[in-house]
C-alpha cells in the first residue's frame, strides 16, 4: 500500500484502550482476530493497551541481546517470548503504551515499507503535537528524537486467504513514562542497538500523562494516515473486560 492511498477512503476502523493484558493473551487475541478480518466477519482492528514487565524477541534473534538469565528474569518479574514478528528483542511494560494494528493492505500497489513508514509517522505526528522533534534513522525501523529511541516497530504480514493481500499483526511500542528506559531495557540491548539510548515521552517533557490518555491522543492521529474512520462497532465493553488482568 503506497502512503498516498493509505490516506484515502473511510474504511471502518474498531479501535479502543484495553488496558492492561498479560503477552501471551494479546498474542492469541491478535491472531483470532486476523482470522476473523481475513473471513471480513469483523472490522479492521486497532488494540491500544499496555503489558506486564515483558521481553520480546523476534526473528532476527540474537541470544546474547538478552542480559539476563532464566533466574534473574523470575526475580524481576518479567517475562520472555520467542515470537513471529520481524525485528530483534525489546521490552514491554507499565508506562508503555502498545498498538496492535491489525490492518488489512491490498495487494495492488502494495508497499510494505510503506506501512512502516506510516506506523512512524503516526507517532513522529503526535509527538510533534507537543513540539517535540521526533524522525527516522535510515539504517533502523522506529521513531528516534536525536540518538535516543522513542518508539520500536516491529510487524508481522499475515497472508490473506481470502483476499489478495495481507493483515499486518504486531505492531508499535511507544515509551510513556519517565525512567522506563532504567526499569525495563537495562536487562537488554534493545533491538540489539547498543550505540543509542532509549527515551519517553515523560523524559523529554516532564509529563505524568496516563497510557489510556496517550492512547485516546494517538488515535485521531492514527485514523487520519491511514485514511480510516473509527466504527461504531467499536471493540464492546465485553472485549475491553474480558482482555484485562
């Protein structure tokens, strides 16, 4: 999908807060989901939330990018998936507020890159809203203001079965809080850079914001690059209580 078309048209978006889900569910929730947009028995989805203390590594493994050992992990509470996205490992936790698009792009004119692209400038959008300088580096996925990490992205392109095309899964981590760098990706070298630092919202401004609050800021933006319009069937009380703790 090339960023010209994402901007267009008003296709149905169900988006919301969850709040809090532990990994493994929100895994399981993605997957049940791409399958039911697959099957269009459900509109493109968005899942704004937050996890537990929580290490991912993705297909560009690299072992040794984890600090810690089985041990150390279950003293700090945190826990560690192998999964399907692309990328290498990172961190998820409290004060980090986590999107899930699950989108479907059409073949015709797909562009991958693009839609990365797109997740960035999302976020390089809304930090900019609080006259904050955020942007690329070419030679790495995300969203850096100066040499410090903001936001990581790392997707997986589900093929579509019934239509030409792709649902993407996974998605953007966008740091909240301040001190989250300290608290979380101290025990890791996160997406195996070790070069740069790692940054949030609250570090560069001073702000005590809410992820909910972050989340309910972030959407607009979100609706508006990829040309969506947020449903009516919006996730229901029902999803949102049943995906918490």
């Amino acid at each position: 999908m090339k960023e010209t078309e994402q901007g267009s048209g008003s296709r149905p978006l169900a988006a919301g807060y969850i709040g809090t889900v532990p990994y493994a569910q929100a895994w399981e929730l993605q997957k049940a989901y791409v399958k039911e947009i697959d099957r269009e028995e459900r509109p493109e989805t968005l899942l704004l939330l937050q996890h537990p203390p929580t290490y991912t590594m993705g297909s560009d493994r690299h072992p040794e990018h984890l600090l810690l050992d089985e041990e150390e992990l279950k003293q700090q509470g945190i826990t560690f998936f192998e999964i399907d996205r692309g990328g290498d490992i990172t961190y998820h936790g409290p004060g980090q507020l986590v999107g899930y698009p699950l989108l479907y792009l059409d073949a015709i004119g797909l562009d991958l890159h693009a839609y990365l692209r797109s997740l960035e400038q999302v976020i390089i959008n809304w930090l900019g809203s609080y006259g904050i300088e955020a942007g690329r580096k070419p030679e790495y996925t995300g969203v850096w203001v100066g040499d410090e990490k903001i936001a990581a992205i790392g997707v997986k392109f589900n093929k579509a079965r019934r239509r030409r095309g792709f649902i993407t899964s996974h998605g953007f981590a966008l740091n909240i809080k301040s001190g989250i760098a300290s608290e979380g990706f101290a025990g890791i070298v996160p997406c195996g850079i070790q070069q740069y630092g790692v940054t949030s919202l609250g570090d560069l401004t001073g702000l005590d914001m809410t992820v909910e609050a972050a989340a309910r800021e972030l959407l607009p933006f979100f609706t508006e690059q990829f040309g969506l319009q947020l449903s009516t069937d919006a996730l229901t009380e029902e999803e949102r209580t049943e995906t918490r703790e």
